[in-house]
C-alpha cells in the first residue's frame, strides 16, 4: 500500500467542500465526473441545478440543458423553458 495519488486526494478534497455546501453526495460525483474533476465547474453546475430544480424543471432535462449550454444561465434557461 502506496500513497494515495494527489489527483485522488485534491479529488477527494473537492467532494468533500461541496457536500458540505448541501449537494449530495451521487450528484457531486457525477458533477465531478462531467467536468474532468474541475471543483469550480462542478460547483457552478450543481448550483445551477438546484436553482433550476427549485423553479420545478426535471432534473434529467437540467442536466442535458447545463452541459449542452455550458453552465450559462441565461442560456440554460432559455432552453429550458422552451421545451
């Protein structure tokens, strides 16, 4: 048993500070996940959703919509409310 890779721990390190922001657990994972582990473009996406969610858009159709739009807001928005 080596130590654990830096990638792995800065990884870890990331998770952690947006679980404590209140997002759950499987969505800050797959957020991570979607933006090559980038903390900052995790956490404008799951802040983003959950805005949207709040306004009662389906979370698949936020999803789909945040990455096509590249988390832009106004964008986002746009699209979202003309499907």
């Amino acid at each position: 048993p080596g130590c654990l890779p830096l990638q792995f721990v800065s990884y870890l390190g990331a998770c952690d500070r947006l679980l404590k922001q209140g997002y759950e657990e499987g969505q800050v994972e797959e957020a991570m996940e979607m933006f090559q582990y980038s903390e900052k473009k995790a956490a404008e996406f799951l802040h983003l959703l959950a805005q949207f969610n709040d306004m009662g858009f389906q979370q698949n159709e936020i999803k789909e919509v945040l990455l096509l739009c590249g988390n832009q807001r106004e964008r986002a928005l746009e699209e979202l409310v003309m499907k």
